[in-house]
C-alpha cells in the first residue's frame, strides 16, 4: 500500500511524501486520492491548503524528474501522460515559504541573436537568362548615359531600381537590399565626383562627356556591377 501513516496536512514534515501520507512508490491515483484526502483535513484553513498543494506538486515535480533521469518505477512508468498533464494544469496555489512557486518556475533559454546572415554581402555571379538581361539593361543604360545629355538623373535612378530588383530576385531581404544599393550609389557619386574634381574642363571635352555625364558615370557602373555580382 502506498500510504504510510496518517500524517495528513498538518504534518511538520518537510518531505512531500511524508506531508501527504504516501510512499515514494505510490501511483498517481493514489497520489491524487492522499491529496484530497488532505485537503477535506483542512477545515478551509488556506496555509494548510497552500502546504498541501506545494506537497502535491512538488510529488508531481519529483515524479517528472526521476521518470526523464531514468529512475521510475513500473508503476509510475505507466502513469506518465496522467501526471505531465496534472502537472501543467494544476493551479498554482501561493504558501508562506513560495513552495508551490517555486516549483513551476522554468530556467528561461536566451533568445537567439537576429540572424545577420541576410545583412552581410556575397557575391556570386548571375546566371542563365538573369545573366543576359543584366548585362543587356546595364549596356544600354551605359549607352544612353554616354550619348544622351542631361541623361544622368534618369540613368542613376533606374540603375538603382534594377539593382535592387536584381538582389530581391536572387532572394536578398528588401531592407539590406535596398542598404547596399544606396551605398553602391553613394560610393560612386564619391568616385565621380573626385575625379570631376581632379581633371581639367578640357579632358571632359575631349572625351565628348559633359560634367553631370563623369559625375554620374562611375555610380552607374558600379550599379551595374552589383546588380550582376551582389548576391
């Protein structure tokens, strides 16, 4: 038989087993059977109450650890399915030592780091039919930047809609996306614009470009280089 004495709620023993009268052995419906046995003793007193149900779970509690460290018995094996849900539905009833508290709480896992696998760069080159619609809308943005005057702004803008839309094709977020296309135009308007700076009005004439057509030049080449590598 599972119970060991009449201990009963009012007991001084610490051991939840000893509180609730039952035998270390004992099976889950005579475990539930000593718990209300031992709240009837109560007469309403609710620490004796609260004693009783941090007895209760803390039995549950130790049940669940012995059965995943491997040390159960037979009987209690089978039991398993009865006492995890009793254990996850029985309310959690406060005592003046926070037993019954204490027993539900559940070391907390740090929350994993935002992958950053999205943010940082690769770079491979397209493929198949992607290969060949880069390479023929970056020609003729290139070719309409070099004959057509005033035709800069329009080049740099549609040269960034492609390279984004490329790297959202090749299954790039949309934010990092659109991070790297903004930095690759701002890296080219930085080239453009030192060498504007650093050549004479005259080789500008010579080259048949005029100041916004440099400027624009060195962005819209590196467009056109993202959206073939940027991966």
């Amino acid at each position: 038989m599972a119970a060991v004495g009449e201990s009963g709620p009012s007991s001084g023993s610490e051991d939840p087993y000893a509180r609730l009268g039952l035998a270390p052995g004992a099976s889950f419906d005579e475990v539930q059977a000593a718990r209300s046995r031992c709240l009837a003793q109560t007469d309403d007193d609710p620490q004796a109450k609260a004693r009783v149900e941090a007895a209760y779970d803390a039995v549950l509690m130790a049940r669940l650890r012995d059965r995943q460290q491997g040390q159960v018995s037979a009987a209690a094996a089978t039991a398993s399915q009865k006492e995890e849900s009793a254990a996850s539905a029985s309310p959690s009833v406060p005592s003046l030592l926070g037993v019954s508290v204490l027993q539900r709480l559940r070391p907390r896992l740090p929350q994993a780091a935002p992958s950053l696998s999205g943010m940082s760069p690769s770079w491979s080159l397209a493929e198949g039919q992607g290969l060949v619609v880069r390479l023929v809308a970056g020609a003729a943005a290139l070719l309409l930047l070099l004959f057509s005057q005033g035709s800069g702004s329009l080049v740099l803008a549609l040269g960034l809609i492609g390279c984004f839309l490329s790297q959202i094709r090749r299954g790039r977020r949309p934010l990092p996306s659109l991070g790297w296309c903004l930095l690759v135009l701002g890296l080219g308007l930085v080239v453009g614009g030192v060498l504007t700076a650093s050549l004479s009005p005259t080789a500008f004439s010579q080259l048949s470009l005029s100041l916004e057509q440099a400027q624009a030049l060195p962005a819209a080449v590196l467009l056109w280089l993202a959206s073939l590598l940027l991966a």
